[in-house]
C-alpha cells in the first residue's frame, strides 16, 4: 500500500544506532544515510527513511501517529523491543504483549525512538 514512510529525527548519530539495532532484528540491514544526511532503510516492497526536518524546526512526534512494523513471532517483537531500549528508545504503552479487541488476537510492542516518534510491532495471531 505504501511506497516509502518518513519520520522527524533531531540527531542522525543516535537515530541511526536505534533503527540500525531495531531493524536489524526485524531482518533489514544497517541504515543508509544520504548526501542530505537523511537516513534509510531499504527492501523491495518499500522504503523506511527519517530526516531532519527541511523546515528547519526540531522533530517532533506526531500526536496520534504510530508507526507499526510486521514481525513474524512474539519472540521477534520482544527481541525488537529489547534491541531499541537498548540503543536510546524508551518503553511506552504496557510492556509487550497480547492484546485482544472484538475478534481479534495481536501481539504488540511499543516504543518512542530519540526523536519521540512512536512505533510498535504488531503480529496478529487470528
């Protein structure tokens, strides 16, 4: 459904040791940064990338936005959310786990990367 995301980040060097740490886990290699000292990850079905804001102005988490990543098993979302408090995120929401609305089973994990931005794990169990 979508060609690329971008997030806000204020520092390149911590930004790049958190996602390099959290994506690896999810199986993508170490982070790209540009010419424009914008940083990327790349696979075939899309691009994730994070940049200062052209703006000039800090980054700043958006207020209601979350960013989630697809994993393959529980044990992966708990290793991604350790690998990022790790390397400068900070734990939010309840701690990893399953959650369960309506119909359906998730298992989930959340974070706040050094930028503030908000991101999760997501495996859906049925």
């Amino acid at each position: 459904m979508f060609s690329h995301v971008m997030l806000g980040m204020n520092d390149v060097e911590a930004t790049k040791k958190f996602y390099d740490a959290t994506m690896a886990v999810l199986g993508y290699g170490e982070g790209v940064i540009d010419p424009k000292g914008r940083l990327f990850y790349f696979d075939k079905r899309g691009t994730f990338g994070l940049s200062i804001p052209i703006d000039g102005k800090p980054a700043c988490a958006a207020n209601g936005g979350t960013i989630g990543f697809a994993v393959d098993s529980a044990e992966m979302a708990e290793a991604w959310h350790e690998a990022g408090l790790a390397n400068g995120g900070t734990a939010i929401e309840d701690p990893p786990g399953i959650r369960e609305g309506g119909s359906m089973k998730m298992h989930l994990a959340y974070l706040r990367d050094p930028s503030g931005n908000k991101i999760c794990t997501l495996l859906r169990m049925g």
